[in-house]
C-alpha cells in the first residue's frame, strides 16, 4: 500500500541552504513533499495550516528568528516538531530554546557545519522517528546555559542587552520600571553569573581593573549571550520605545 508523503516545511531564506535542506529531504526514507518559507512570518502562516507541523528552521530568519517562530508556533501547535539548523551555538539561542520546547514534542539542534549524513541522520531523527537529537556541540553550551551559577534568568539577561544597547542606569529604570537601586540589584546578579565578581581587582594607585559595564559585554560576546543579528533587532524595539519616551515625556 502506498503512503501519503509527508509534508515537511523549510523555513530558511538562504536559496542555497534551501536547495541543499530539499535534496536532503527528498532522500529520507519516507516519501516528502516540501513547503517552503523564506522567513519567519511566513513560515509561521504555513505552519500554522498543518495538522502537525514538520520543520527545518534556520534561527537567523528575517521578520521572526527561529526562535520566535517556534515560540509561536508551540503555543498553538504543542505537537510541531522543529530540527533547527545553524551556523550557530549561541548560548542566547540554546538558552532561549530551553524554556520554550512543549513537553508534548521533540525537537532537534544541528549545526551546518556537520557532513551531509549527519544532517540527514538528524532530521531523520525528530522529523520521521520522533526523537530529540541535539548536536554534541550544542550540548556543551546546554551545560553552560542550564547550570544555576552561570545561566542568565530572563531579568538578567534583559540587563544585558540594555548595557550591551549602551543605556544608563536611569534609562533603564524608565524603561524596565525600575529604581536605580533596583537596575543596580539587576547587574550585580548578571556580574556575579558572567564571573565578573572573581575577576575584578582593586589597586590604590589604578583604582578597579575594569570597567564592569564593558566587561560584562566582552564576556557576554565570547559566551554567544548576545550577538549582532539580535542586537539590531533589540537596537529596532529600543528606538520604538524611546519615540514614545520622548513623546510622553515631551522631551
């Protein structure tokens, strides 16, 4: 008895991944037709019209991250399982992943850099035989981002892209509504969780070693906490907000 074919949805606005994310998948064991997004608000539309939605999702898509995606996507539909595919382990990625993946579904992490045949293994896995497969690289960042000390909470990590956006700390009491002695509570944590704390060191002749602001960005950098695809999407909320700043407070 023949089978239906699949429908599996690439959401990836690179026309080369594209192609090479189509000939993989019409080789998976099972008969697949393929949908195809070019962003993440499209993606989205389409998903959204499948029973239970099959994906490859690149994470830096234009309207919405694949992160974003997914995280609307699962509050609709539980059951999609999503494989991400990236160039990229940023811990704000697996960070981000982590607190958003319904109980009810399995989902994937491979990075581009590995062979064809992992790839395919891969989608293979979550798409067709329901089991999660996370990429051995991606894992090590997993530790990071889910051990107590050193992973960001969601307060944490907005601090971070306020500095990281170059706002003081009464710009950031406006906008998070906050007291300056609340922001300041906010960045001793972050400080304390980047490892700023053992790091920094006072002499009498050159008064603190670093800069704590700029340090937390550097390290933030290294760590894939923030990068700059994000950041011009965090730099577009933050000129909407203070147009609206300045309009209320007729500055």
């Amino acid at each position: 008895m023949s089978m239906d074919p699949l429908t599996i949805l690439i959401a990836d606005d690179n026309p080369k991944d594209f192609e090479f994310l189509e000939q993989l998948v019409q080789g998976l064991e099972v008969p697949c037709q393929i949908e195809r997004a070019h962003n993440g608000k499209v993606a989205l539309e389409k998903a959204l019209r499948l029973d239970t939605p099959l994906v490859v999702s690149d994470i830096q898509m234009p309207e919405l991250n694949g992160i974003e995606f997914a995280r609307a996507l699962w509050e609709q539909k539980p059951m999609a399982r999503i494989i991400f595919w990236s160039q990229y382990k940023d811990e704000m990625y697996v960070r981000a992943l982590t607190s958003i993946v319904p109980p009810e579904t399995v989902y994937g992490y491979v990075l581009k850099s590995n062979t064809r045949e992992r790839i395919a293994s891969a989608v293979q896995t979550v798409l067709i035989d329901e089991q999660c497969w996370i990429d051995p690289e991606v894992r090590k960042v997993q530790g990071r981002a889910g051990h107590r000390q050193t992973a960001l909470s969601d307060i944490e990590y907005e601090a971070l892209v306020d500095i990281s956006l170059g706002l003081t700390d009464n710009l950031i009491a406006q906008r998070r509504y906050l007291s300056r002695r609340g922001v300041q509570s906010r960045l001793n944590t972050l400080y304390a969780k980047l490892g700023l704390d053992q790091e920094q060191f006072h002499s009498e002749k050159f008064g603190d070693a670093f800069n704590l602001r700029n340090r937390a960005v550097s390290v933030a950098l290294r760590r894939g906490l923030i990068n700059a695809f994000e950041l011009e999407h965090e730099e577009e909320e933050l000129q909407g907000w203070l147009k609206k700043f300045r309009s209320s407070k007729r500055v």
